[in-house]
C-alpha cells in the first residue's frame, strides 16, 4: 500500500496560494492581529505611531508588538529566535506581512517600549472586564522570583565582601612572603626569580581595592548589596536557595483566575506588596470595594491599614511564629488573650497584664504589657519567660486590626485553597511550562515590562480557551460581548 504523498516542492503552482490559506479562522494570531489594530499606539506611548512624512520607512510599531505578543504566546522570548521566525513559520509570516525585522531592530523595539508594553497588557485587561470575565469581587494576591540577569559571583553584600577582602590579604601576605623570599634568593642565584609572581601579586591588590570600593559604596549608601551586571536585581530566597532576583508580583480574580495587575520589585520579601497590589487591581476592576487574599508572608500590620484605608478587605494567615520564645520551648504570644474592652492580656497563668510602657520606633507606638509582681510568684514561670524581672508582651497599633483580620479569615477557612488554587498556577505556567524563570532583559523597569508581557500572554491563552478565537473577535468587532459562553 502507498503512503500518503505530499506536494512536489518543485511543483509549479497554477494559482499561486495565499498566505491567508495557510492560517484557520480560529488561530490566535487572527485575534493578536485585530487586537493590535485596534489599539491606539500614539496614546500607549509607541514610537512612530504615526509614520514619519519624511526619510527611510521603518517597521510599523504594530508589526513589532504583534511579533512580540506572539512570540510570549508561544514561548520565543529571544529577539534572535523571534527573526528566525519570521523567516519560516507562516503563522508570523500571516501576521507580520512576510516583513523580515532583524533581531537588534526586535530587541530595540522591546528595549524601547517597555512603559507601553505594560499599557498593552492592561488594555487587555480592560476588554477582559468588558466582556464580564472578572467577579470584581475578590482577588488573590502572590509573589514569584524571577532570575534576573546577573550571576551570583557578581553580587555583593557587606558580609561577603568581608570574607573575600579577608581571604585576598591572606593571599596578599603570602605572596608578599613568597616575593621577599625570592628576592633573597635571586641575590644568591641570579635568574631563579618567577615573574608571574608579581603578575598574580598585582592581580590580588587590585581585587582587593576593587573589593573595598563596593563595601566602601554599600556603607555610604547604606544599601545592603550592590549587583555588577543588572544593579537593580538582589539576592534573594528562591526555593531555598540564595539567587540574583527580581520579585515578581501578581494579582489575580477569581472568577476565571485571570491576572488583574502585575509588578516587579526588587523587595527580596512580600512584606510591603499587599496594599500596592490590591489598589493596582481595585483601579483595573475599577471597582469601589474589593477583597484580597495572600499568604503569610503579606501579614503585615501597615498593609492591612492601608488596604482597609482604600476599601480593601484584606485577608492573610498569621505566619506559624518562629520567635525564641518559640525556639526556647516558652509560650508564645498566641497563649495571651487580649481583651479590648479592659486593655490588658490574660496570661496562661490566668493573671492580667495591664499597660506598662510605650514607646515610639519609626513613628509607630509600641505598647508593652506586663505585670512583674505576679510573674515572682508564678508556678508556669519557667515556661513563660527567662527574663529576671518576668514576661511582657508587645502590642503594636495595628494589632487589633491583625486580629479581625484572623477573625474574618476563621469564618471562611476555604479561602486559602482557593488562594492556593488561583494564584500559584499562573506562575506555575509562566515559569515552569513557559520557562519564563529568568528575565531577559535588565533593570527594573525593564523587566517590569517584560514581565507584562509574560502576563498578558497568559492571560491571552487562558482567555482563548475559554472563550474562543471567533468569539473574541466578534467582541472586538462589535465593541461588546456577544453573549459570552466560557466553553
Ligand atoms: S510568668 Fe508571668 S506572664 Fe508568665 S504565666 Fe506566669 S504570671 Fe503569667
């Protein structure tokens, strides 16, 4: 039995075939394509929205995001890679118009727009709340590292620094000895020097000075760590392990689990990112009340104030305690009851801890409770406290709204899975399966606008999926949703 055969690629075509044929109705590039056309470049802030009246022609801005658009859809993130396919694949073919951009004029493009790639990202967001794919109601909000492009070896913290100076002048001094010891030597025998010697004794004391220079910027600065090659990115924990980061950040609905907001910090914690990312998200829904939930490490006294400030109801668990009173094997502060109405603890013991003292840290008063004279006499003493006077306990003054939040977040204990559920599968998809792990380009608003990118990829395919090519496009046609059917 014959195989199937395919066409002869010497064939002469009768009718010669368009491209167009080449691309079915439902792939995605027909909507990247109306989606782009539809945006207004000169407002987003693209270069030669307009084209110049005079000179060489250049590459319609359009072209350029459609190409970059596609490309994060399908994972070419490389400017070199997104050349080569202009080359050879007929669905970037169809959308670019057969143009050949090379790879500096793709990268340059990037490099240039980034402000503008993040406003196309939230134009999509835009129609995504159009076409009612948002709940509004509530968001979950979660953080991811991203490497960033600058190796290990070329990062600095004062503490490293100090072990390598260290290090080098013991070398120094041993080389020092090594050199005195061949001078002695070469008043004895005349050529038995080894002039690499001097060569590698250079070559540390210029380390050495090169060394002092960073620990000498890091201490005027007061900055805990410079980075050669990106000096915006920062050591950080990522899984377990120390690396050269961005912090990435993502606020996502939950209704359909797309991404409202997106940002890139250079924190190495999540410790202030709650409020500014439900407010990022508030103002994409544009919506006038909103609840947020994140995990423990956005528990944070002054975000839940500021969120609640803004008409957020936040909602994050308190991080299981890992003070030294923990590690000592002594009550932690979760064994006090704190009772509003009187202003004082209930210890283990069953003794009250009124008010003791106040002080004022970084413009926020601190309240210690205590009550010394019942701590003598106390029984449980020894699991409570090693101190010599006894126990007390500090409140600070967002206490009492850290402990609604605990309240709220008891009445609906299926929050956190559906947190769980909802925000670490974009990231799972972004890094993992997209390997969009490591960031291309450098800085921080760079990479801000590469990671919108990132984001509006995802947020283009899990909207495909739902909805469909075609109806996408008829939403962009007609300016609503025709009837949306998630399918
Ligand atoms: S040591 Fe003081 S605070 Fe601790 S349980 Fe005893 S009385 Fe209460």
């Amino acid at each position: 039995m014959a195989y199937k055969a395919g066409v002869d690629r010497k064939q002469q075509m009768l009718f010669p075939e368009t491209v167009d044929e080449y691309v079915s109705g439902d792939n995605p590039v027909r909507f990247i394509d109306a989606f782009v056309a539809k945006l207004d470049m000169s407002k987003l802030g693209f270069e030669r929205a307009v084209p110049a009246r005079e000179g060489t022609p250049g590459y319609d801005p359009r072209d350029l995001l459609k190409l970059f658009i596609y490309g994060y859809l399908n994972r070419m993130r490389s400017s070199r890679r997104l050349e080569r396919e202009t080359h050879r694949n007929v669905e970037v073919i169809w959308l670019v118009g057969r143009l050949r951009p090379d790879h500096k004029t793709i990268a340059e493009f990037r490099r240039k727009h980034v402000k503008a790639l993040k406003q196309v990202s939230k134009e999509f967001v835009l129609l995504c709340r159009k076409l009612d794919l948002f709940s509004a109601q509530m968001v979950f909000v979660d953080g991811s590292k991203l490497r960033a492009v600058n190796s290990k070896d070329r990062n600095f913290t004062v503490p490293k620094l100090r072990v390598l100076l260290a290090r080098i002048e013991a070398n120094i001094e041993q080389y020092l000895a090594a050199v005195e010891a061949q001078d002695a030597q070469e008043k004895e025998q005349p050529g038995a020097t080894d002039p690499g010697l001097q060569e590698k004794l250079k070559a540390f004391q210029e380390r050495k000075q090169e060394y002092e220079g960073y620990l000498k910027h890091l201490q005027e600065s007061g900055e805990s760590q410079v980075s050669l090659t990106d000096a915006d990115s920062r050591l950080m924990k990522s899984q377990g392990d120390m690396k050269v980061c961005f912090n990435a950040q993502i606020a996502v609905d939950a209704k359909h689990h797309l991404i409202v907001a997106d940002d890139v910090t250079n924190e190495v914690n999540d410790e202030r990112q709650l409020a500014p990312m439900a407010m990022a998200a508030k103002e994409a829904l544009g919506v006038e009340a909103l609840e947020v939930a994140a995990d423990a490490g956005y528990h944070v006294g002054t975000q839940v104030v500021e969120c609640e400030a803004n008409g957020i109801t936040p909602y994050a668990p308190k991080p299981k305690s890992s003070s030294k009173n923990q590690a000592a094997g002594l009550y932690t502060k979760e064994a006090f009851t704190y009772s509003a109405e009187r202003d004082e603890y209930l210890c283990p013991a069953g003794q009250k801890l009124g008010l003791s003292t106040q002080t004022v840290v970084k413009g926020r008063k601190l309240s210690y409770y205590a009550n010394w004279p019942a701590c003598a006499g106390c029984p449980l003493r020894a699991q409570c406290t090693t101190s010599e006077q006894g126990r007390r306990i500090m409140r600070t003054p967002e206490e009492a709204r850290l402990e609604a939040m605990a309240d709220r977040l008891k009445e609906r204990p299926e929050l956190m899975l559906q947190r769980k559920s909802s925000v670490e599968h974009p990231f799972g998809t972004m890094k993992w399966t997209w390997d969009g792990y490591y960031f291309l380009m450098r800085g921080l608003n760079k990479v801000r606008g590469e990671f919108s990118l990132m984001t509006l990829a995802y947020n283009l395919r899990r909207v495909l999926s739902l909805l469909g090519v075609e109806c996408l496009l008829e939403a962009l046609r007609t300016g609503k949703m025709p009837v949306p059917q998630p399918i």
